[in-house]
C-alpha cells in the first residue's frame, strides 16, 4: 500500500492527493448528456499528460461541479496508486 498525505484542495477547487511517487487529482470527463466523474494520475514530477481513469461509471452528472465533487469523494477513499500508474480501492 502506498502511503499517502491528507487531501489538498488547489485553487482550481480541484482535490489533491500526494501518494509515494504520484499525485492523484478529482477530474472531470466532458461527454455525451454531460460529465463522468474521475481521478487523474501523474507521477510526481513527471512531464507530459496525466493518465485519467473515470470513477463511478454509468453515472453522468449534468454539471462538471456535480461530477468534480463526486470524484472528490472517491479519491478520499482512494488507498493508494499502484507503481503502473492503476488506482488502488
């Protein structure tokens, strides 16, 4: 299991979590009838684009605030990132 330090919550009103080597950030997907609710993931560090996995899947949310709060909710309970960049429930 990764350790991980509490939620953070940036400027963008997006929430953040720092595990060992990764950070995990809420996330929205734009998509057809609205937005899917995810977690984005990047090494820390790293350069390039963050690898997002969508959370609570079949749900669409009407608002990109309603799906952002919702994948605040799931990276709290998030346990961890595993070393291939796979989120760890």
């Amino acid at each position: 299991m990764s350790a991980f330090f509490p939620i953070d919550v940036d400027v963008t009103g997006m929430a953040r979590r720092v595990f060992v080597g990764f950070e995990a950030v809420s996330a929205v997907v734009p998509g057809e009838g609205g937005y899917s609710a995810a977690i984005a993931v990047k090494g820390l560090g790293a350069t390039g684009a963050p690898r997002f996995h969508k959370v609570l899947p079949g749900q669409i949310f009407k608002t990109a605030t309603a799906a952002d709060e919702a994948a605040s909710a799931e990276l709290e309970r998030l346990n961890g990132v595993s070393a291939d960049a796979e989120l760890v429930w």
